[in-house]
C-alpha cells in the first residue's frame, strides 16, 4: 500500500508541477521526492507523472489518483485535527498561513488581545507565496490562512474580515510627494512598482494601470514590501502599499511619502480561508469572528467586515 507520505509527496507535485517547487513545499530534498514517487508509481502499477526535460504532466490515471489521494489527505487531517482539540475550543495550536505581504504588518494588531482571551490557544505561523500556502492548506499541512479575496477554488470556505485601502508611495522629491491626497487619473504616464506576479497585491496595480494609463513596471519587481519601499526611495518609480504596511514600515524621515487616494481608493481584502466540510468550521468562524472584534478596537484606517 502506498503511504501517506508518498500521497503527500505526488499531491504537491500534482499542484506545483515543478519538482524543486514540490520538494520545497513538503520540506524534502528533490533527490527524495523523486524516489518516493518512483516507488509509489511502482506499488501502483502505473504511471501518474511523465517527466520531461522542461515539464510535468500528470497523467489520466494520475489525475484520478490525485483526486483521491488529496480527499484522503484531508480525511486524515480533520481526524488530527479534531482529535487535537479534545473538544476545547481554542485551546491548541492552529497553523496559519499568510502571505508575504500581510502577515507581519496584520499580526501584530491581534497577537496579544487575542493570548488574552484565549490563553491556551498557540498560532503556528507560516508565511509563503499565494500559491504555496492554497497548496499547504489543501492537503492538511495547514488549518486555515490569512489571505487576500477571493480565492477562487470551490474546495475552500472563505470569510472576508477586513478592506484595506492603498496608498501610493512616492520618493520625497517626486512631484506628488506635496500633495495631500491623489485621484488614481494622476498616475496616468508614471511607472509603477509592483510585487512579483503570483500576488493579489500585482494584480490590483495591474488593473489599476491599465484602467488610468500608468506602466506597470516588468524590469523591476519586488520580492517584498520592503524592496519596493527602497527601489521607490532611489526615485524608480511610485509603488501602491497596503495602509497596514505603510503605518508598520514608513516613517517620518523616510525616503519615501505615503499618499492617501480621494474618495473611493484602491483596496484589497483579507479573509480567513479554510478547507470546504472541516469538522472545525464553527471553531474558526468563531477565530474569524475574535480577530475582526480585535482589528475593531486596534486599528483606524481599514475597514473591518468580519462578523
């Protein structure tokens, strides 16, 4: 019989479809990863991958296989973690993916009123690209994730918990550095930095690029937040950064001016997000419900819809 390991090992190949990005994901060496589906394929009988020198494919058997394998993945998870909670709710560790862009600007907001109301409860947190965390949270090596909406995958709930408008990010000697608030019209002809394609966050800029005639910038994208707020400080052009980030990392004598957009700005929104029929459903709208009541009383300049 195939272990759950060796499942593990060909839903996150399966998923990526890139043996390197696999192995990284399941935190093995891609030597490992190779043998264990070799091995796997040889106790089934037949082929689930064709490898070739530039690509993956899953084969038809494969693709049956792997429908399987990630609702056998999941079964085994709810069954840890249910057993985990022995009934207490709150009272254990849950893992919780965010992304890169989010997590330790959000984090800090709830962390401590959130130990207060609920001592026993331990968040193990694992901060990754979009791609990589859905992946985590699909087949059980996470509970749930913090995340830009929406998603997009039938087989995840999510909730949204809170709107977070951008502000454009300008070196202190741009000319939009001496106004107080902008209409997105006036990026019109600018170029725009944005984070690497795979985030939420570039496809916003994107689409506000091309809605008001700014260039988006394919030279030079951001690994991080923090890139971006540098590349911009040397005058290569003007950056939208989310307002939590913004009050986290800009400060007075920065390189850079964060400007607020009139009226309606741009935004993006975080949710919670979990796996479609867990048995901990309630459990963690009841954590969605907690960390929206927290953002309330903490923060100012976002919106908080959670429930």
């Amino acid at each position: 019989m195939p272990t759950l390991q060796q499942l593990r090992y060909f839903v996150s190949l399966a998923d990526m479809l890139h043996f390197r990005r696999a192995a990284e994901a399941c935190n093995v060496t891609q030597p490992t990863l190779s043998v264990q589906l070799k091995e796997l394929e040889s106790k089934l009988g037949t082929p689930l991958i064709e490898r070739t020198r530039n690509s993956v494919i899953v084969t038809p058997m494969g693709e049956r296989v792997y429908k399987l394998a990630r609702r056998v993945l999941s079964d085994v998870e709810e069954i840890r973690a249910v057993t985990a909670s022995r009934g207490d709710r709150m009272e254990r560790t849950i893992r919780v993916g965010v992304v890169q862009s989010s997590g330790s600007y959000l984090l800090p907001f709830v962390v401590s009123d959130l130990h207060d109301r609920h001592p026993g409860l331990a968040l193990y947190i694992r901060e990754g690209m979009p791609d990589s965390l859905l992946h985590m949270l699909g087949e059980g090596a996470l509970d749930l994730l913090l995340f830009p909406l929406p998603v997009g995958r039938k087989d995840y709930e999510a909730i949204s918990m809170l709107r977070e408008p951008l502000l454009a990010v300008v070196s202190r000697d741009h000319p939009l550095a001496r106004q107080e608030a902008i209409d997105p019209e006036m990026l019109r002809g600018e170029t725009i930095l944005s984070l690497e394609q795979g985030h939420r966050l570039y496809e916003i800029v994107r689409n506000l690029c091309d809605d008001h005639g700014a260039i988006l910038s394919y030279d030079f994208e951001g690994t991080s937040l923090d890139t971006l707020r540098q590349m911009v400080g040397m005058g290569m052009g003007i950056s939208l950064m989310p307002s939590l980030y913004v009050r986290s990392e800009v400060r007075a004598r920065d390189a850079v001016v964060a400007i607020p957009f009139r009226n309606r700005a741009p935004s993006r929104t975080i949710g919670m997000v979990w796996r479609r029929g867990t048995a901990l459903e309630d459990e963690y709208r009841s954590l969605a419900k907690d960390i929206s009541d927290i953002l309330r009383k903490t923060t100012q300049d976002i919106i908080v819809m959670g429930p």
